[in-house]
C-alpha cells in the first residue's frame, strides 16, 4: 500500500478510536468527488475503509450541504462559512471546508452533547488535516460551561423588557412577545423568525436591516428538506435541527413539529449546547402557543 495512504488512513482511525461515537467520516473535495471515506461497521465494531466512488454515500451529501450552508452564513451572517451540523434523534452530521478545495464530514450517534464531539476534533486532527496541506479551523475553544445566567423559568414565566407591558391582543402578539424574550435570553441574538415549512415567513423580530427576512426563511425551508433526506439516508431518524455557523455569526434552524422552523441568528456563541440549554429553558410557552410537544432533549 502507498505509504501516504497507509499514513493517512492510521489517522483517521486513530481520530476514529478518539470519538467513539463517529459512525462514518470522509474527506471529500468541494465538488463532491470523494477522496477518502470510512464507516463503521456494525459486524465488526471498526471503522472500514470505503474508496469506490459508486459506493459513497457523503460526497454527495458533503456537497449539497457546502453549498446551501455558504449561501445562509453569506446571507445571514454576511460572513464566509466555517461549519454546519445537521442533528436528528439519533445523531448528527458535522461538515466543514478545509482551505479551497476540500471538506471533511463526520457522523456520530448516541450523542448526549454537540460540542463533546467538536472538542475532540479540535484536540486530535490536526495530524490528519496535515497530510492534505491544509490548517485545521477554529471550532469550539473550550467544553461548555453554563452561563450563571441560564437559570430555569418560573413555572408561568411573564414576559420582561421592552414592550411587554402592552396589553396582549391576540395569539400573534404572544408569540412576538415569546419570541422577543427567547431572543433576549440568548444574549447577541440579531434575528429571529417562525416560520412555516414552506418556506413561508409568520413572524420575525430583525435589528438588521440589510437581511432579508423573506430570503431567510427560504433558505429555512430548503435546509430542513436537506436535512430530513440526509438524516433519513443516513439512518438517523427524524431531522431536528440545522446550524450554520459563520465567521461573523451563527444560525440555528430548530425543527418544531410538522408545521414550522424557527430560526435565530447569533452574533457570539460560546458552544452550540449552551444555546440549546437557555432555549430548552425558555420557550414552553412559545411552544403551548403553537401547539407543538417539547422536543425530546439529548
């Protein structure tokens, strides 16, 4: 066997034995020609190397999420695009560019958090991303800490702040008020829209003018059709929910049951699970009004 491609593959095994909940990864270039792929094998209990291009299963969908996912940090973030993360009941899709010509993609089940995975990568590819030529990106720095701030709500929480004082005159004014006090929760929210599975916009709380709510939700629509086909192929179960993450910001695109998608934009985020934390915390009653069951938490 070529040397490089001896060395090569001793270190995504190794990078596999360091994330024990990695179920298939892959080098793949940005025209989704895959270069090196592995997945683990359940008879076995290894990852096994798969270098056929007939029996890819993540180039293609490497590829389709690379591009939608730079068209919503372009659009959302006004940024360039670092990673996504596709997550669903019974696990999640990690992809990201390296320099120009490449991306790497991973898939880990059973997962109790996001960022656990994430900081293993950030710890241990360096090597591996080495024999492509390429520096490893910035993920996530650091484990997650909660914020002293993340405190549990009252048992009927009463919305706060600006505007809440209104009298509230309809269903549609309460969800506005529910989405301004999630928004306020997760401190550098920017944007914040319900919207409806078909792409159709419902509410948005926006303090940059320059984004175009209409064109969000769009792209809202688009990446959860993505993402329910690439969940399901991949045997993951039910698409939950979809991050982007830009240099400038991070997007998140939270599945809530048949009808809608909401999705917020964030300008500074310390990890992903302590957004999904304060959110969990804060938006029983946004649910209650829309009708929908509290997704399963991790």
């Amino acid at each position: 066997m070529n040397d490089h491609v001896e060395q090569t593959r001793q270190k995504f095994l190794h990078l596999a034995e360091r994330i024990p909940t990695a179920r298939f990864m892959g080098v793949v270039s940005v025209d989704g020609l895959s270069l090196l792929e592995w997945r683990y094998d359940l008879t076995q209990k290894q990852m096994t190397e798969y270098i056929a291009m007939e029996e890819s299963r993540i180039s293609p969908f490497s590829a389709a999420m690379l591009s939608l996912g730079e068209r919503i940090a372009g659009e959302c973030t006004k940024s360039h695009y670092q990673f996504e993360i596709l997550e669903a009941e019974r696990g999640a899709v990690f992809n990201t560019i390296l320099g120009d010509e490449l991306t790497f993609t991973f898939g880990f089940h059973d997962h109790r958090s996001v960022d656990e995975p994430l900081v293993i990568l950030q710890q241990q590819w360096g090597d591996l991303l080495a024999m492509f030529n390429v520096k490893p990106p910035q993920l996530w720095p650091a484990v997650y800490v909660p914020p002293a701030d993340a405190r549990p709500p009252r048992r009927n929480p009463t919305p706060v702040g600006r505007n809440y004082g209104a009298k509230m005159s309809s269903k549609n004014e309460l969800i506005r008020q529910q989405l301004m006090l999630i928004a306020e929760r997760i401190t550098t929210t920017y944007f914040i829209a319900l919207v409806g599975v078909d792409g159709v916009q419902i509410m948005e709380l926006v303090t940059d003018d320059s984004l175009e709510v209409a064109r969000v939700a769009a792209m809202s629509e688009a990446m959860s059709n993505l993402g329910e086909r690439i969940t399901t192929e991949l045997g993951l179960g039910v698409h939950r929910s979809t991050v982007v993450r830009g240099a400038e910001g991070t997007v998140f695109m939270v599945i809530l049951g048949d009808e809608y998608i909401l999705t917020f934009g964030v300008r500074e985020v310390r990890t992903i699970d302590s957004v999904w934390v304060i959110l969990h915390q804060w938006w029983e009653v946004l649910l209650a009004l829309l009708g929908v069951p509290a997704p399963t938490q991790r």
